[in-house]
C-alpha cells in the first residue's frame, strides 16, 4: 500500500457496539452514469452520522437507496436490522424515517391535520397520542392549530422533523435540514438533532454545512461516488494533515533557516503573511524549545500554538485531490 492509498484507506466498521446500518459494496448505476461505486460503512445505534460531499457526489442517490426508494445495482446493506432486499421495503419503511431537504407540508392544513394525515398514510396506531409526542419532541405544542402556510421557514422545518418522529424511527435520515433557514432556526435545528441523539435515535446527517457536521456528528463520511474518508473529524485531521505550529512575531526573523534549523524537532517549515508555520514531530515537545531559541534570538513572539485544522480543510484536500486526479 502506498502512502496515500494508506491515508486515504477507509474503515468500515464503528467502533465496537451494534450497527444500524451496514452498507458493503453498495453501487448504483443509471445506464453508463455511476452515481456511487462500491460504498461500504457502518453506522453505530445511536450515532449521527454525517455524510459530506459535493453536488453530484451520490448523497441523496445513497440515501433514496438506503430508504428503499430506489434499488442498488449491485452490494447489500442491512437497514434497522432488516436486509436491503425488495420485499423488506416495506418493513424497513416501518423503522425508518426520511426528512427530505423540501418539508413538502400541505400548506392549506393545520400542523395537526398535516401529521394526521401523514399517521394514516402510515397505518400508525395511538394517532393523537403520537402527535402530542412528536409536537412536544420538536416544541411546537403551541402551534398545532396554525395552518403550515402561515409558519415560518424554520417552524415548517420542525414540523417536517414532527412527522419523521411520528412512527418512533430507529434510524432517521435528515437530508440538508437546515438548508435555507436563519442562523436562529439552525441553531434550533441543532438543539433538536442533540435531543434526538440524547433519546438514542440513530440519525444519518446529509449536510453542505461542514462546521454543522463537526458540531453534531460523531463521525463523518466524504463522498465523491466513491468513498475516500470515514471517521472521527479529529481522527480525520490526523490522518490527512501532519501535525505543526504557528508562529507569530512582532517581525520576521533575520535567519529562520538557521534558527529553526537548530530544533531537532521541526522537519519543514514556511514563512506565511502572517508568520511562520513549521511541520514537527510532537508539537507539546518543540514548542518550549522553539520558544527559548526564539527568545534567545531576540524575538518576540504574539503567539505561537499547534495548528488546527477544521473539517472544512479536510473536505477541500480531499475533493482538491479529485479534481487534480480527473485533470491529469
């Protein structure tokens, strides 16, 4: 295995604990498009799951597949515990979920009348007794006689997330819910997901929003018809990105060759409009040292401080390297 293919290698397992979902080698073709290719993951009972990647990557066309709204080509996957197969679709739907992007709420009813009718289409038993608790799930008790028209973009929202409540889903897949809203109907967005994680529901995240996917979810997936990485955003930093400092001085260094040269620790470094980044073995080791041989040279130092690398760096290497791949 080459270096990259080790970087890039993708784990398919959760760390210990039952999976909700198992996909092995799932791959969905229309004609000669290849709309995802040989996707293989799990997710943990109880996990949000985030699932990134740009337009055209395969997301939603994974997702229809995984909520039996389309077949694979070819691979399986377990749902809820039920196989993906054609005649569990029915049964997989029962345990299941799907918040689309677009509410698609009748606008001339009432909150009540939209989750009623959706309970029936449901065939759900204890009707009234599902609404009261989905409407108090998504704090929206106060607004069950209001016609869907007249709420707000965010109150439709949440009441979209009502009626995926409403059959108790194992597994609740959110595709983009926050697309569109305000950043007080995110945030309310986001404290339902916590709630939800909280009660132990199994939640599979599409999202554009990266820094909402590195808030919510314990691990992550990048998609670009394949699958390049999958895990933790912290285990994702580590694996893509080698670990270094920044430096910022009152100004720059008359010799940094020399001086950086001199801490065993530093394999590389750069000097940036802002300061200097320097590539290190252990940044808890070099940093005391590269402070004194600062000090020691007469410089003084704003700061200096191991860097941090977000989710979104992480999603734009990878998706960078993509587009150089198709260009050679």
């Amino acid at each position: 295995m080459t270096d990259m293919e080790a970087r890039h290698s993708v784990p398919d397992r959760t760390q210990g604990g039952e999976a909700a979902i198992i996909v092995e080698h799932l791959t969905k073709r229309f004609g000669d498009r290849v709309a995802f290719n040989d996707v293989s993951f799990e997710v943990g009972a109880g996990e949000v799951f985030g699932f990134l990647g740009p337009n055209g990557a395969g997301k939603t066309t994974t997702v229809r597949t995984l909520v039996t709204l389309i077949a694979p080509s070819t691979g399986t996957a377990t749902v809820a515990g039920i196989p993906l197969l054609p005649e569990n679709g029915s049964a997989i739907r029962s345990r299941i979920s799907l918040m689309p992007e677009s509410p698609g709420l009748y606008l001339r009813l009432t909150v009540t009348e939209n989750l009623q009718c959706f309970a029936g289409l449901y065939g759900l038993d204890d009707v009234p007794g599902r609404i009261g608790r989905a409407l108090r799930a998504v704090n929206l008790e106060d607004r069950a006689r209001d016609l869907c028209g007249s709420l707000s973009k965010g109150l439709r929202q949440r009441v979209a997330l009502a009626r995926a409540l409403l059959n108790d889903p194992a597994v609740l897949f959110l595709d983009e819910p926050t697309s569109g809203l305000d950043p007080v109907a995110i945030r309310e967005v986001h404290d339902l997901i916590e709630s939800l994680r909280k009660r132990g529901v199994t939640i599979f995240l599409t999202t554009h929003r990266l820094e909402e996917a590195e808030r919510l979810c314990d691990r992550v997936a990048i998609l670009n018809t394949t699958l390049r990485m999958i895990g933790r955003p912290d285990e994702l930093r580590a694996r893509l990105f080698r670990r270094s400092l920044d430096v910022r001085l009152r100004a720059p260094l008359g010799d940094p060759r020399t001086l950086f040269g001199a801490v065993s620790d530093v394999e590389q470094w750069e000097q940036t409009s802002s300061g200097y980044v320097l590539t290190v073995a252990n940044p808890d080791r070099a940093a005391p040292v590269l402070a004194r041989a600062l000090v020691g040279a007469g410089a003084d130092i704003l700061s200096l401080g191991e860097s941090h690398h977000s989710l979104e760096d992480v999603y734009l290497e990878l998706i960078d390297e993509d587009v150089e791949a198709k260009s050679r």
